[in-house]
C-alpha cells in the first residue's frame, strides 16, 4: 500500500486539520467530538442543514460546508458511519430555533446512526426532519443497505435543500423540497479498479487487469455484475440507460447530468463519459440544462465513475442555480 | 490498460467536445486547429492571455479559460506540444489590439513552438510577449528540458497575469507581473505510480510496490531519486524542503501555499500533506495566507503530489484575489 499518509488511524483527523487550515474563511473544525462547521455564524431563524457518513468520499461531505450548502458535515472513520454523539452535537451547532434537517445516504450504519441521534436532540427540544437519499439504480438492497444506495445525487440534494434554508425556508418546506430533489435523481457507477482503505491496507476487492464492476457501490460494493473491459461509450450506455428508464425520461423533459469521478480516474476521461452520455439524453429528445463533471463523491483512489441524473423543474432548477460557496463548489453571488 | 476512453487517437477531442459542451457559457472549442477560447467576447483594448502545451494535465490549460485568466488555450496531444498552427489561430483570436502574452512551460517543444507561432503573429503585426514558467526545483535539467521544468507554479502565473489584463494593464505591464510571479514561485512533486499515456497503452516507467520517485516530473520525467516508500509528512518535508531554501524564505514572509494532486490521488491525501508543509512553513515563521488544495496540473491518473510556494506581496495578493470565472477556478465577482 502506497499512500501519502502517517499513522493510518490518523488519516481522518490529519486531513481534517489540513482541510480546516486550508479553509478558515468558509469553515471550522471542531474535535470534541469530530464535526466540521460553517465559520460564518448563520442568521436566526435559519433552518440547519447537516449531513455526514463514513470518510473516503472527500469532497463530499466537509467540502459542501458553506454558505448555500450544509451547515456542518460529521465525517466518521474511513467508510464507517459517524456515531450519534458527533451528530448531535452538530446538530445543535446547526440549530438556530427553526430546526435541522438530516441529509442521510442510505446505508444502515448511517441511517440508525442519525436517527438515534435526531432522537436525542427531540428530546432537547430541537426540532429534526431527515431526508434518505437512495438514488443508485444499480441494485435493490446491498452489502450495508437495506433498498437502494445513496451515492452523487446526495450532492444535489444538499445543494438544493441548502438554497432553500439559506431563502428562509421553513424545515417542512426545506425536507419537501430535498425529498423532492431526492425523487428526481438517479445514480449508476463503474469501477475499474478498488481502492485500499487505509487501515486494511489491501484492495477491498479484487478485479482482474481485463474487468469492470458495472453498478459498484462507493465503499467498492458488489453490483450488478462484472465484464469484460469495453470503451468508453459502451460503459457509459451501461450506466445511462437505466438512469434514464428509472427517471422515465421522455422528450422534452429537462435534466443536470453529472459525471462524477470515484477518485482515481483523470478529468479528461469523466469528459468522454459526459460527451455521450450527454448525447444519449440528447438522443431522446432531454434537455441537459446544468452540467456537473469532476470528483464530488469519491471512493478513496478508485478508478471509475458514476452518471447521475436529476430530472429538473423550474424550482428545482432555481434553487440549483442559487449561490452557493463552499470548499468544493462555488458560484457567484 | 482500462481507461474511459474509446480510440486511443480520439481521446483528446473527445474530452475537448465533452469539456465544451458541459461548460457553454465559459468556453467554446475551435476545431480547425483545435483550441479552447472564451465564449464571452473580450473587450477592445484588453491584453490576451494564451497558454498551450501536451494534454494529460486537465484541468491545464483549458479549465483556467475565462474571465480573470486566459483567454484562450491550446491543447496538443497527450504529453505532446501543440503545432505552431493552432497557437497562431488562438494567439488571433485572444488579440483585441492589444497584443497577447504567452504563458509557456519550461520544456523544449512547447518553447520552440510558441517561438515559432510568435514570429508568424509578428510578421502580422499583432504583438506577443512571452513568459517561461520554469518553477520546479527538482533538477536542472530534464528529459523534454534544459533548465528547469515548468510545472504547478503555471496556475499562478495565469491566474495574477489574468487579473492585471482584465484590469486593463498593458502588454509590457502584464509581461513583467506574469514574469515576477514566476520569479516568486517554486513547486517540487513525487510520484507513487506512474501513469499511461493512451496511445503507448502501457505505463511510462516502472516504480515497484514500495518506490516512490521523488522531484518526478510532470510526464514521469525522473527527479531527483527513488527511495524506499515512507509517512506522508516524510515525503512532505522532502518536497518543501527545497522549495523553501531555493525561495530564501524567512521568518516575516508571507506565502500562497498550493498542494497539487496528479490526478489519482484522494483529496484526503492531499490535506494530509497540506498539513505538513504548512506546518514547516509556519515552524520558519513564514505566514501562508492563501491556500490551494486540488488536482489542478496533472499527470493522467500518476498517484503524487506537488508543493507549489509562491511568495507572496501586496501586489501579487491582491492579482490572487481578483474575481475569476473559469471551469476549475471560480471566485466570486
């Protein structure tokens, strides 16, 4: 195992301090326990936004700390849920008396982990309303799931849902609206290659120099099945058509298409994966209005992508194209 | 060899039509030559901004087009300098009488052919200047180059030469800032793997499962030597080291301090080494006041890294700070 790391149990907390270094004007980190923090104070009355999981997936979630996105993001272990105590407490963080909103990629881990502690800030009179994002279309129940996997289209949740609190938004408009966004997107992967994590120290999986997992997950889960490596194109029909059956997209309806990158694969490759997925929504008469194309949830150094989907309406589009600046994605106010 | 890419020889136009398409609002690709030029048409009178090279290294050149840095980029093939052709059509494209500067990395094909390609726009009285970005400490002399190479430290220059020609500075004015960034800057970088180029199909050299080549160039040129594989902060010390002698910081100093990815490295990683050289930076009593952490001059999918200094002063911060919009780099207006 090559990698640019110390102590492997230091990985997070490292890279955490790193990351806050880096950032002071967008974001804080806080230790006791492990949670990152917008910098900027929010207004009163603003609704909260927190999200979180298992580390190895940067820039998701720290990277969407900001004005526009979450308030704070709980990274656990490398691929390993947060416990409830971080996320309480940055859920209380979060709070500014109009309640927050859990952004929870569905994984069991996760999942029972922010629902204990939603539990547990109720009983603190702090209101929490959580959303589930299950966009992967690759496989009905998984390795740490139970039904559909979470994956890129967390990212447009947190992006629209964190438009929507930043206008002031109440927290049962906000979870409708991240409810919504999470209805109209549809994730599929590929990977070509495993990552290592770092306290394993070997591939979480084997794949051979000539194969691909179509429809992996992002902790290297199994998918739909393995083939034999093919072009670009062919791969990215594999990963689109299905994206575009379960949306059931027809003509005339408009999308964001995103090409996300699991970490290891180079910028111009994900483009080449756009060009034709692109051309195949084209091809069915969709419109793709708002592109995405780079690493937004990553899994370590694997090499591979994903296609995300999101049918768009004109609030959804909207709140998309609201300003947003945080470490990882930014636009202009 | 498994890449997302289709045949071998399309793979940089592919990636460009897929660039162009995502991003229509910041760039258009120009095909007969092939070059990438902004979408908003510049104003009269405003200085042009072109930079070029051998592909393999996106986000460079053709993420940084747009306002507040270039106005048009030329990519060759993959690590392959650009023909005189395509450089004389943009270099046209980006003069609005003002004349253009080129921004050229320190290796001999690119210079030739920038040299060329600026002899034909005089002969056609539009006016050039030229920058050789030559930034990294490693070696004197290399495989494609005789000085020293021109690597991460290009950002810097295009980014504050950017922001002196969008202010309305003068050709000579432009030249001299662009040429004092280069003199305040510094990079060196180690490889963990080594990349493969598309069409070579297998890996451009050999570093075994506990090597990593330190002061390794930016097509896998060598550095300065191979060592056993050793902790994060090990290899960051070895990497700033010799940027920091070569600067003469001192202790009152102020910095921007950039880690750079090479394209397959997890960004975690990246803030772990962050971490480090900031800490040496700081333990010297050297300020750093602007930070960059991403994949943004890479090598394919090479696992490594880069640390890029630039010294900073009054006038090259506030160049830094000016307002830019292009794929890779965004800040707010």
């Amino acid at each position: 195992m090559k990698k640019l790391i110390n102590d492997p149990a230091n990985v997070v907390i490292e890279s955490l301090e790193g990351f806050a270094d880096a950032h002071q004007d967008i974001v804080e980190l806080h230790t006791d326990p492990i949670f990152v923090a917008r910098t900027a104070k929010k207004p009163a009355g603003k609704v909260g936004l927190i999200s979180g999981g298992g580390s190895g997936h940067e820039p998701l979630h720290a990277g969407f700390v900001g004005f526009g996105m979450l308030d704070a993001a709980v990274p656990g272990h490398v691929f390993t849920s947060p416990t409830p105590d971080p996320i309480v407490a940055a859920t209380k963080e979060a709070d500014r008396g109009a309640g927050v909103l859990h952004i929870v990629k569905n994984y069991t881990g996760d999942v029972l982990n922010f629902e204990t502690a939603a539990e547990l800030c109720e009983a603190e009179d702090i209101s929490v309303a959580t959303v589930i994002v299950n966009d992967d279309v690759a496989v009905q129940d998984s390795l740490y799931t139970a039904g559909r996997r979470g994956v890129a289209g967390t990212v447009f949740v947190e992006k629209i849902a964190g438009a929507a609190a930043e206008r002031g938004d109440s927290l049962a408009e906000v979870a409708r609206i991240a409810q919504a966004t999470n209805d109209n997107v549809r994730s599929m992967g590929v990977a070509l290659s495993a990552c290592t994590v770092p306290h394993a120290g070997k591939p979480s999986f084997d794949l051979s120099e000539t194969e691909i997992e179509i429809g992996i997950g992002i902790h290297g889960e199994p998918g739909r099945h393995r083939e034999a490596m093919t072009d670009a194109d062919g791969i990215t029909a594999q990963l689109t058509a299905p994206v575009i059956d379960d949306l059931k997209l027809a003509a005339g309806d408009k999308v964001a298409l995103m090409v996300n990158g699991m970490g290891g694969t180079p910028l111009s490759e994900l483009y080449i994966v756009y060009r034709h997925a692109r051309k195949m929504l084209e091809d069915k008469g969709v419109a793709v209005e708002r592109s995405f194309v780079g690493d937004y949830v990553t899994s370590l150094e694997m090499q591979g992508c994903s296609v995300t989907v999101l049918k768009l309406n004109d609030e959804l589009t909207g709140l998309l194209d609201a300003p947003v600046n945080t470490v990882a994605m930014r636009k202009g106010m």
